[in-house]
C-alpha cells in the first residue's frame, strides 16, 4: 500500500547542534583551535582497538592533545552495546572530563553520543538508558524528552557512515539483541573534522561499505513519506559524488580529493535526517546489526536494492529521481524501467566495491529469519517508509530474496 505523500504536507526543519566541519587532509590542525573555542580544558579519546593499536592515528592525537588529555577508551565495540557504553561513561566521570572526542567510525561515534546523553541525564544503571529510547506514539516516532545539557563532542571520523552528522545514536541491548534507537537535543557533534589523512589506514571493505550506507542514507530519505526539497537537494548530490567518487576512493586510499568529495557526501547524505526519517532498509539493518552482527555499512550492501524493489510501485517517481542522480539513463516514457535501473546501479556499485552481497555470506543463518523479521516489525522507521509493511512474512520474503 502506498503511503500519502509528505510534499502535500507542511513541513519543518531543525538543524542539528553541529557548529562547523572543517574537511580536507591536514584539516587535523584545527583541533586544538576547537577545544579551546568551545571553552573545554579535560578532553576523554574514545576509539576501536584495531585503529588504536594498528595506526599512529592515536599516538599522534595523544601527542597534540599534551596534557588536555585526561583519559582513553580503546576498545569500542562494534553496534555500541549499552553495558559498554555505560562502563565507558563512569571513566568519563571519573576522569571530569569536559569534553569527548570520538576517532573511528559509525559506532565509536555512536558510543560518544550515548555517553553524552548518559551523562547529561544522569544514567547509570542500563535500564535507565531504556527510558531514553525512541518510540511510537499515534504512529509516529517520539523522542524522550531532554532535560539536561549534553557535554560537547568533536568527531574525527575514518568512515562514511555519517553518524557524527546527526542527534540520533543506535545502541544494543546485548541481552535481547535488539538495537535501539536514541535521539537528544545537544549530543550531536559540535565539530568534526573529516581529514582524508585519517582515513588512509581504514580497511577498504569497511571504507567501501560505509560508503554505500550514505548511499542508503540518501535513497531512504528521497522516498521517504517525510521527505523535503531541502533534504532531497542534499540527498540527490550527495548521490550524485557517491557514484563518481566512491569506487575511486577505494581503489587508491591515498586519492585525497576521491576521499574528500566522499567524505563531503556523508556530511550530506546525514545532515538533513534529523527530519525526515529513513524506512525498511535501515529498519532491516538496526536487526542484522544487532542480533547477527553484521557491520553497519554491509546491512545496506545486502539490503538496499532490495528493499528499492519492494517499494518500487510505490515510490517510482522518486525512484526516477536516484537514477538520475546515480547517472542511470533514465526514459520518461518507461518510468518504471528507470526506477528498476535504480536498485541495479546500486548492485552494480556493491559489485565494484567487491563486498559480498549474500546474507550468509556474513554468517546469517536461514533460521534467523524469522526472528530478524519479527525484530522489523516492531522498528517505527517503517511508520516512514513509503510502501506500508504488512506482516513479517513480508519481511522473510526480502530477507530470502537476498540470503
């Protein structure tokens, strides 16, 4: 069933709390310049094990903080599990840091979001975190109200996924599997700082796949029933640099520019979901991520295209619109034809970028099926998607199409 669409509606549009970006390799030296701006003294690192350990990324960061550093956290862990993340808030704490810098990807930045609203809110036990958590209300997706004030957060991200561009932050349950979804007034980033020169060291699969989920990021927002002209002008370029930029920029990490235009993308790509919000695809993703533990940006690899055929009856207008912002030869004639080419230009992308397009490629078993679907059906992304979602069987029969 086809949803009612958005444009016939008015609309709002609040910017997120992001003061500035500042992109390009060497973009690093601003840093000092930020802590001191946003008037912050005791800055706490948060990053993954791999790049602390791997890169001299960290060392290099240690050594320009000096002794504005109070404290790391090495070990972020992937999908940002609460008990995790609430361990790291009581460091943070005891440290009195003022100030968070995440370094790494999607769930480093994630993790620092969540500790800022942790602390800002007084948290501590994890069913506390659980009050925070978005919900459905009259069909619509409802944030808890925010009382205190978030600490600031610089990002320096080393992947596309775009996380550190908006107010939400997923977390996961470890108990249940379930991957929530949180949004507060103030934990966005206050800066970030996308150098190309941080990102030389991030594995190509993880580099490439964040890049298809700004990819995703973009598709849901054009055809979502919430969508706007401010974010499908975002949205259509920053596809647009997606599809030029992206295979490049993995084939040689050292493409600083490839890399720039990519990373400019994700700040796209991002920016404007604060107020229109995505659909199935990312829906799908939230229950692969949490219960199988798939990488964020391979969800959208597996289910994008998919989840575009499903919903293409009801979104060719604004399927025709991807296509040409993917460069895809479109016929006003077949409309049809050109949404269809949509999804393809997408699975195309995913076969350049050489990233395995099976759910059991990444260990999903045809017996988690059922219960990735079920997990779906109680996600309120799908309260936007433009295509209603009737049963779970619809979902089992996506998830098949793609096992």
């Amino acid at each position: 069933m086809t949803r009612t669409n958005s444009a016939l509606k008015p609309y709002s549009f609040t910017f997120p709390s992001l003061q500035v970006v500042h992109c390009g390799a060497g973009s690093i030296q601003a840093l000092r310049f930020e802590i001191q701006r946003l008037k912050c003294h005791r800055v706490y690192v948060i990053t993954g094990r791999t790049l602390a350990e791997s890169t001299p990324y960290l060392q290099q960061l240690e050594f320009r903080l000096g002794d504005t550093l109070v404290g790391v956290h090495k070990g972020t862990q992937a999908h940002s599990p609460i008990s995790d993340t609430l361990r790291i808030v009581e460091d943070v704490r005891r440290c009195e840091a003022d100030i968070i810098l995440s370094l790494g990807g999607g769930s480093v930045v994630d993790t620092a979001k969540m500790i800022a609203l942790c602390i800002a809110e007084g948290v501590r036990q994890e069913d506390e975190v659980f009050d925070f958590r978005m919900q459905l209300k009259d069909g619509k997706p409802v944030a808890a109200l925010s009382k205190g004030e978030a600490m600031p957060h610089i990002a320096l991200p080393t992947t596309l996924s775009g996380a550190e561009f908006s107010s939400y932050a997923g977390a996961t349950n470890e108990r249940t599997g379930e991957k929530y979804q949180f949004k507060h007034c103030g934990i966005a980033p206050k800066v970030v700082i996308q150098d190309a020169d941080l990102t030389q060291s991030t594995p190509a699969w993880l580099w490439a796949s964040t890049g298809v989920r700004a990819i995703d990021h973009c598709v849901e927002a054009i055809y979502s029933t919430e969508h706007q002209p401010f974010s499908d002008a975002l949205a259509i370029h920053a596809l647009s640099l997606l599809s030029r930029f992206l295979v490049k920029s993995t084939n040689n990490p050292l493409d600083s520019e490839a890399r720039r235009m990519c990373q400019s993308a994700s700040c796209l790509s991002l920016y404007s979901l604060g107020n229109v919000m995505v659909g199935l695809s990312h829906a799908i993703g939230h229950q692969l991520g949490g219960r199988c533990k798939v990488p964020h940006g391979v969800t959208s690899c597996l289910m994008l295209p998919a989840v575009m055929d499903f919903n293409r009856e009801a979104s060719i207008e604004r399927q025709t619109l991807i296509a040409a912002a993917l460069g895809v030869e479109t016929d006003s004639n077949r409309p049809d034809e050109t949404a269809a080419r949509a999804a393809d230009a997408i699975r195309e992308i995913v076969r350049k970028l050489g990233i395995k397009n099976r759910l059991r490629d990444w260990g999903v078993k045809r017996e988690d099926l059922p219960h990735i679907a079920d997990g779906t059906m109680t996600e309120f992304l799908l309260a936007t998607n433009p295509r209603e979602v009737v049963s779970p069987q619809e979902v089992v029969q996506i998830l098949e199409n793609v096992f």
